[in-house]
C-alpha cells in the first residue's frame, strides 16, 4: 500500500511539473478555474456551463488546448457532470487517487485536472463515464473547406489566431474510407478537404470563411492553379442554415466586386481523414505551398 502511495505521488508530483510548462495560460486563471484545475477541486453539480452543450465539436483541455473529446461521446447521465463514454486517442491519461477508490483523469499533455473515471455503471453500451469539470474544458466548433491541394489549404488555416488543429482529408465521394491512389484514380468522387477545429471565442465562422477566401482562388473552376481535377474543386462543406448562409452572403459580396465564384456550397458529408504523410505536410518539409497564396478580397 506504501508503494502505491509513493507512486501516485510521483504521478500527481510529474502532471505539476507539466503544468508549469503553461505559466501564462495558468496566471490567466480565475480563482475557480485553479481550485479545479490546479488543485484538484470539483465544481458544483448542475452548474458546469457544458453540462448541457449539444452542439457538434470537440472537448480540449482548457490550459493546452488538446482534443479530449469529441461530441458524440457525450451522454446525459444525470450526475451534474458533463459525461463522455470515450476519450480522443491517447488525449487523457488516468492516475488513482491517494486513497485507493476513485482514479482520476488528468489532460495527458499538460496534467490539467479534468475528473475522475468510474467504469461497470451501464448509463452506455461502452460502460464508461468520464466525469469531467466544465470548468476544465473550452468547446471547439468544426469546419470544412476544399480548395485544391489540401496541403495548401491546411499550411494557410492552421496560421490564423483561434485555430487549434487543421487536418487534411476527403470529402463528399461515394466510397468508405477513402484512400489517396482511391479518390486519385478511381473517380470516388471525394473532395480534398480539411477539417478545422477552432474557438469561436477567438475567431468566428465567418473570419475563417473569409480567409479560406483569400488563400485559394474561388473562381477557377477546374482545380487549383497547376492541380487540375474534380477531387481539386472549391468547396464549403456546410454544417448548418447559419453556415450556409454566411458562406452565400460572403460569395454575393464576392460577386458584387466581379468575381466569378465557382465554389460550391455542399452539407457537411463524412470527413475521412488523409494518411499521415498529408498531415503538416509543408511544416514538414520546410517549404511553402505552391498553389496556393494569399490575396486580400474583403
């Protein structure tokens, strides 16, 4: 039992050490957001404001901004508790508490404290319920663009202020889990698109719109620049009425200044994501895009 004191101690000692590494994001803390997240405390039930939060999106980490979780993991349970039955990837790390009976839940990045885990209580058909603060989390909203080579597109979005994660994928076709040489080659009909995760605090739907713009050129109709090809049209792949009209209203104001706008206006479809080589493709090999650039037109 001693051993196991001294190993939770090491463990809640090293998430301190993590959260250090976040010094202004934690002097920016009100005295409720450090008693949860710092020291560990817990919220009042019922008056977290995610508890009742329906909108589609991502769960991140309040201090480092990590995708915890995603919005369709999120459940009524009834407890006062925002609940989510899984976690994104490896995003949040479990620790037992010093007594032995409950195991916490820590951002697996930066150690911030989110809650705790309790597992056999049946409220999903996964049997899990992460309980988790609101006071610990921000809630990011999703965004989908296509604009020629995703590379392009995700080297330019990822650089606006509010965006937390652009990722490269596929779009819009007929066929399951799409591969490169598949929506290359086999005519499936997909869309290169990205995917973009942001905090509408800090950049709004319609900024972002706005830039994705800018960075490609909205009128050519048979690709983007040297990139020809139907998987390298414009698109907006819209996820509601309030999307849908933002991105018509911006196209008329286009218009009205003699641009001929070939992007088309689509619903939201599956995203699939692209194979890992595509990701931060440019950040990677230290170069700039070639197709795409950035041209002020609002």
């Amino acid at each position: 039992m001693k051993w196991l004191i001294f190993f939770i101690l090491i463990a809640i000692n090293m998430n301190a050490i993590e959260l250090e590494k976040y010094k202004k994001e934690l002097n920016s803390l009100s005295s409720d957001e450090y008693r949860v997240i710092v020291s560990k405390g817990t919220e009042m039930p019922f008056s977290g404001t995610l508890l009742e939060n329906k909108e589609d999106g991502v769960y991140v980490c309040k201090i480092c901004k990590t995708p915890l979780f995603n919005s369709n993991a999120k459940f009524n349970s009834g407890t006062g508790w925002p609940s989510f039955d899984d976690s994104i990837n490896e995003s949040v790390k479990e620790i037992m508490d010093a007594d032995g009976r409950r195991v916490e839940i820590v951002c697996a990045n930066c150690g911030a404290h989110l809650g705790h885990v309790f597992r056999g209580e049946g409220f999903t058909k996964k049997s899990t319920r992460h309980c988790v603060n609101s006071i610990s989390l921000d809630f990011a909203k999703k965004a989908y663009f296509a604009g020629g080579c995703f590379w392009g597109v995700e080297y330019y979005l990822q650089q606006a202020k509010g965006v937390l994660e652009v990722t490269s994928g596929y779009m819009g076709g007929s066929l399951k889990n799409p591969t490169y040489q598949d929506v290359v080659y086999k005519n499936t009909g997909h869309y290169e698109a990205v995917e973009v995760l942001y905090d509408s605090s800090k950049i709004s739907y319609e900024e972002l719109a706005k830039l994705f713009f800018e960075i490609h050129d909205p009128t050519q109709s048979d690709g983007q620049g040297p990139d020809i090809g139907s998987q390298y049209l414009s698109a907006v792949f819209t996820s509601n009425e309030d999307e849908r009209k933002t991105i018509n209203s911006l196209i008329d104001t286009l218009k009205s200044k003699g641009y001929k706008v070939a992007t088309k206006v689509l619903d939201k479809a599956e995203f699939y994501k692209a194979e890992d080589y595509h990701q931060d493709y440019y950040d990677k090999k230290g170069t700039k895009p070639y197709c795409h650039s950035y041209t002020k037109r609002f």
